[in-house]
C-alpha cells in the first residue's frame, strides 16, 4: 500500500474525490483503499493541474461515508507483469499458445 492523497468530499453524482499528494503516480483503474485496507473503489479520472490534481473515484459501495481529510492508499501488485494465462500453454521460445 502507497499514500496518495486525501479525501475531499463526496460528489452528488456518488463519486469520491480526493487531492492527490504531490509526485504521487497513479492511473485510472487503480484500485483505491482506506486505512484500514478495506477496498473503497477505483479511480475513474485524473483532474486538475499537473502540479496539483485530483482523483475522481467510483465507489464499490454506494453508503461509503468518508470523512473529509482521510488518508487513501493505492494497493499495488506483488506482480505487476503478470499476465492472465489461464487456458494457455507456454511452449519453450515461443509465445503463449491457446490449450487444444
């Protein structure tokens, strides 16, 4: 888990908004978490200037009820490479291959 920012306010379309630490790297799909590790949603899109943006988030559930100025967390992989293989077969120097 990686700080990102903190919790703004929640938007009347159900989003959550949060201003980003500065040189926090993070993308759209991240998956967004809140002190205690439970799952809070994932971002949506980045707005705002380079030097001070935001994050708009869809919730995983709708009563989410953050308090403003709350810490968030970035879950990162263990393994980010790692691909989807299931179904498939590696076959030495050459690529993956759909199972027969």
């Amino acid at each position: 888990m990686t700080e990102v920012g903190e919790i703004i306010h929640k938007a009347k379309s159900g989003r959550l908004i949060l201003k980003l630490f500065e040189m926090t790297k993070i993308n759209t799909g991240d998956t967004i978490l809140d002190s205690h590790g439970k799952k809070i949603g994932n971002v949506n899109e980045l707005i705002g200037p380079v030097n001070s943006p935001y994050a708009s988030v869809i919730l995983l559930d709708e009563n989410f009820e953050g308090r403003a100025g709350e810490t968030v967390f970035r879950f990162i992989s263990k393994n980010p490479n790692k691909r989807f293989t299931k179904g498939f077969k590696k076959i030495r120097g050459q690529r993956l291959r759909r199972k027969n």
